[in-house]
C-alpha cells in the first residue's frame, strides 16, 4: 500500500473539529445537583438521545421522547433545550486545518453524527461547514455511525476511493465502521497526535 495516495481527509465534528460541551451547556442553568444528575441521564447520556442524530423524528418529537424518561423533570428538559446554543463550541484550530490539508492538495469531508437542531443553534460554532469539500450530517440522511450505510453513502456520494481515504473520529466503533471499507483511519485525542499520524501517511 502506497501511503502517500491519501487524497482526502474525512473528519468527525464533535470533539474534532467542534467541542461538544454538554457539562458546560448544563452548568449555566445552575439547576440543583440531584436534577442535573436526572436531567444527563434522561438526555445526553440516554440512548434516544442518538434521535435527534438519526434525524427521523422532529425536534419536537425527540423532546417528548426524551421526556419521557423522567416526566417530573419535564419542564426542565424544554427549558433546557429551548435553545440549545452553547451545547457545541468553536475549537479556533478547524478552518485554518481546513484550509492547510487542502492547500496540500487534499480533499476534505465531514462525516458526522449531528443534529438540525445543534447546527441551527450552535451555528456560530459550525463556521468551518463552509470551507469543507461536502460530507455527511447524519440527520440528513436518517442514518448514524457506525451503520455500514452511513459510509456506503459517504463514498457513492462523493465518488471516493477507500484507499486513498483517511477518517478521524474520537469514537473507535466509528473508525471501524470506516475501516471495514477499507478507509484509513486515526483515533482522534488532540490536533497534535492526529498530524503526526497523518504525516505518517504522506498528508
């Protein structure tokens, strides 16, 4: 294998390019410690909510679901998440990086797991949407990592070569989603390791 063929880079957004900031977000409302406890489990750390990622279900109906893991704290959860700006944060680095791999002649995509929701809200954050060469946001199409559908869409859409492909993700169930067809990948733990792991490559 010729590693110096990498001709695009695929990024995950959150805890890549963005930070996904759920403590932070939580802590402004200053809700006492038993709620907050209540509110992480009924939400962020409960497997619906994957929904609003999946993008089949309005933002509306997510909330209602995810009220119903814990109804008395309900109207803390729509409070909470009226406007959910602030959940995802800017890291400065992502457009200049951006801009750096293309300027080496790569492509770059995104490839996340995301919702309408943090992008319409967290917008100031998702700037560098306009520098990438495409990708996909999972609740475009109804599908999330590590779903091998989520990649077979990935490279159809974009006419990719695996091989000549390289995905950073933070989660490592997502690189071996990736890595099943054949794409490169690098776990992701800081902008330093992961270029390192990219030279490495020829990138």
């Amino acid at each position: 294998m010729n590693y110096k063929m990498i001709k695009t880079v695929i990024f995950d957004i959150g805890n890549v390019l963005v930070d996904y900031s759920w403590r932070e977000f939580f802590d402004q409302f200053k809700l006492p410690p038993d709620i907050y406890e209540r509110l992480t489990r009924a939400t962020v750390l409960n497997e619906d909510w994957n929904e609003f990622d999946r993008g089949v279900l309005t933002t509306r109906q997510v909330l209602d679901l995810l009220k119903e893991n814990d109804p008395q704290i309900g109207d803390v959860i729509d409070r909470v998440f009226e406007n959910a700006n602030g959940l995802v944060t800017r890291r400065d680095y992502a457009i200049p990086w951006i801009k750096e791999l293309q300027a080496k002649g790569c492509r770059v995509l995104v490839l996340s797991n995301f919702s309408e929701k943090a992008l319409q809200d967290c917008a100031d954050a998702m700037d560098f949407l306009a520098y990438v060469d495409g990708g996909i946001l999972s609740y475009r199409e109804k599908v999330i990592k590590p779903m091998p559908e989520i990649y077979e869409r990935l490279i159809a859409q974009n006419d990719l070569i695996p091989q000549e492909c390289v995905f950073l993700d933070d989660l490592q169930q997502n690189l071996d989603g990736a890595a099943a067809f054949g794409i490169h990948t690098i776990l992701f733990r800081t902008k330093e390791q992961a270029e390192e792991e990219l030279r490495k490559l020829g990138v």
